[in-house]
C-alpha cells in the first residue's frame, strides 16, 4: 500500500474535507512547529528539519499523531479530580 504524502495546504484540505480539526493551513503550520506532526522527504525519512522546503506531510501518521494530542480521553487520565 503507497501512502501519498501531502503539502502543508494539501493536507489542510484533506481534513477540511474530512471534517476534522485543522482544516486551516496555519493550524497545520502551527501543529508541524510545536512538533505535534512531522514531515519527511528522501533526504530525512524519518523527519524533516524545520529548515526542509521539500519535507511532505504524511496523512496517516499525521492523522494518527493529531488524534494523540486532541482527544480529551487520553490528555485527562491522571487528571486533578
Ligand atoms: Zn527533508
């Protein structure tokens, strides 16, 4: 199975278009800045520095990652009550 990968844009439509949070592309922009996303290329497979202008974004992980960080169930075990 080849995942295609996305552009920061490419990948704000995707979940626009899946209705899911950060359908904008300056929330995807700010997500792959605090290092919730990554991105990867040929030259960094794993993740590209902030510096890469060819790093693309790929939608499963980024997916996978964004759902870590944005559900209420996982950020509230061990919480103050
Ligand atoms: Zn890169």
């Amino acid at each position: 199975m080849l995942t295609k990968t996305l552009t920061i844009s490419a990948y704000a439509r995707y979940r626009r278009e899946r209705g899911l949070p950060g359908g904008a592309k300056s929330s995807v922009h700010a997500a792959l800045l605090a290092g919730r996303i990554s991105r990867s290329c040929p030259s960094h497979p794993r993740r590209c520095p902030a510096e890469c202008r060819c790093g693309k974004i790929d939608p499963h992980r980024a997916d996978l990652a964004w759902q870590r960080w944005t559900n209420p169930a996982m950020v509230r075990t061990g919480g103050a009550r």
